[in-house]
C-alpha cells in the first residue's frame, strides 16, 4: 500500500484522491495521509529556503525523506523550479484546464470595481487588461474567497478553472478567461506526484499514471520559471502545450501594477528548447528589467 502525503484543504484532497484513483484503476491501494504544513499555519516566506511556495511542500517533502509516507501529491504550480535532493517528481498525471476563472458578484466588471486576488501574476494582468477596476490582496481557500466574494468585500476574484472543477464548483457568473488575455501560472492545473529517488519500486509503480504531453508542458514551464529566477512568488505566467508535434509556449513577465508587461509566443520540437526560446524572447523584451526592480524591492 502507498502512502499519499497531501495538505488537509480541500483542494489538496481532492487533487491526492484524484491520483488516488488513477492508481486504484492500476491495482494499487492507497492510503492518504494529511499533513499540516508552515503556509496552513501561517509561517513568514523566510522560514523556507524557496520562498512562498515552500511553505506548503517543505514538511510534506521532510516526511517523504524520513519514510513517513511513500508519495506526495502537490498542485504542480506550488512547487518551487528546483527538485529538493533526494526527490523526484516521479508522475506528472493528465493535466486539467490550466486556464483562469473570473468569477463576479454582479455581472460583468464596471469601471471602479475592485477584484480580489493574492496572486502578483494575476494582479498585474488584471491591471494591465482593465483600466479602472482595483486589486485589493484576498487571501484564502476557494470556499473562503468565494464566501468573501458573495459578502461583498470585492466584486470579482480570479481562481483556477482546475481547482473549481475538482471541487465540483462552478459559480453562476464564472467566465473562462483566454490565456491570451490572462497567462496562467506555470504549472496550473497539473498535479506533481513525488516520490524519493532512491525508490525504484514505487518509481516504476507511479509511471502508469504518467501523462506525457502533461510531463513535457510541466518540464517546458518550470524551466521558463529557473531560467527566470526560480521558484519565488513572481509575476510570471506560462501555458505551454502541444502543437502539431512540437511545443508551444506562452509566456508573461509583467509588473505588478500592470504598466509594464512583456509577453512572448514561441514554439520548438522540444519541450525544454521552447522555454528556452520564450526566456530569450522575454529577456529581449525588456523582462529582466521588471524582475530587477521586484528584486530590490523584496
């Protein structure tokens, strides 16, 4: 029996019982064990050494290492650019819609509306799309930001498409945004199941559930995110998909106020190559001069 390592939200135990299942249709048991990490509990970015997203993998992957459970399964878009040692992301299953949801109170966004959201990524591209409306930080589960939203403390909150469908949640006013218009985070919608390297068994037990277009869009987009600078909680987008044999990549690097986006669209045979070419495009854009300035600002 494998031992499922996940966060205790919602979301995080639908996307564990999702891979759950995946492996139950191979003849594997499975048992899911949920973990409580520093992000649930509200631990400053400087406890983990990669940042924001380390928080909620870092003790799930600790517990990995010491052999308290066998797999961890993580929204791929939480997990930092680099591989802690010993670890492997040894499946990457089927990968959901990666798109955007903005979700409204009242109907379409009228100027002056404020939308809430506590992702830089989405902020800045809300800004940059919509002249007028106001971001304003809201933090929380999908429940708790959909129950902030009903309140009224903000007229619309942007979530991912792949988080509602999970939580089989679909509000009334949700509109499904182009990732030409809103860039989804790297990652968004796919699941990373790790396991320890030095476990072939359940190395190999864990391939059947691998999806390989999934895999080569989740390799192409966390190396945009390394070639950039890592795993920090930057306002970087990327969609990388197949493309009649070759992999495309849509990328962003945008300020977060929104005055300043750069944006690149680029396509190779090789899902590393077109991450390759997406950075060089960004960088010849003028993205490294965002990132500088986030980076005296920290």
């Amino acid at each position: 029996m494998l031992r499922i390592g996940t966060r205790r939200s919602p979301l995080a135990l639908a996307q564990a019982d999702e891979v759950a299942r995946l492996l139950a249709n191979q003849g594997v048991e499975t048992e899911l064990v949920p973990m409580t990490t520093s992000g649930d509990r509200g631990a400053s970015p400087d406890a983990s050494p990669f940042g924001v997203k380390g928080l909620f993998v870092d003790e799930i992957v600790r517990a990995l290492l010491d052999g308290e459970i066998d797999v961890a399964v993580h929204s791929a878009k939480d997990l930092p650019a680099e591989d802690p040692p010993g670890v492997v992301v040894a499946a990457v299953p089927e990968r959901a819609d990666p798109r955007d949801v903005l979700v409204t109170r009242d109907g379409p966004l009228m100027s002056g509306a404020v939308v809430g959201t506590s992702s830089l990524r989405r902020r800045a591209q809300v800004l940059a799309w919509r002249r007028g409306i106001t971001v304003r930080d809201l933090r929380g589960n999908v429940g708790t930001r959909l129950r902030k939203l009903a309140a009224g403390e903000v007229d619309a909150i942007v979530l991912a498409a792949a988080g509602l469908r999970r939580l089989d949640v679909w509000p009334d006013r949700a509109e499904l945004l182009d990732p030409d218009l809103m860039v989804p985070a790297p990652g968004q919608g796919a699941l990373a199941v790790q396991a320890r390297a030095a476990d072939p068994a359940t190395l190999e037990t864990l391939h059947a559930v691998e999806h390989a277009p999934s895999r080569a869009a989740f390799d192409s987009e966390r190396v945009l995110v390394r070639r950039l600078g890592g795993g920090c909680a930057l306002p970087i987008g990327a969609l990388a998909e197949p493309s009649g044999g070759a992999v495309r990549v849509r990328a962003v690097v945008a300020s977060p106020d929104g005055s300043d986006v750069v944006r690149a669209n680029t396509e190779a045979p090789e899902s590393g190559d077109a991450a390759d070419a997406a950075v060089r495009e960004l960088l010849e854009r003028g993205a490294k001069a965002i990132l500088d300035a986030l980076g005296r600002e920290a």
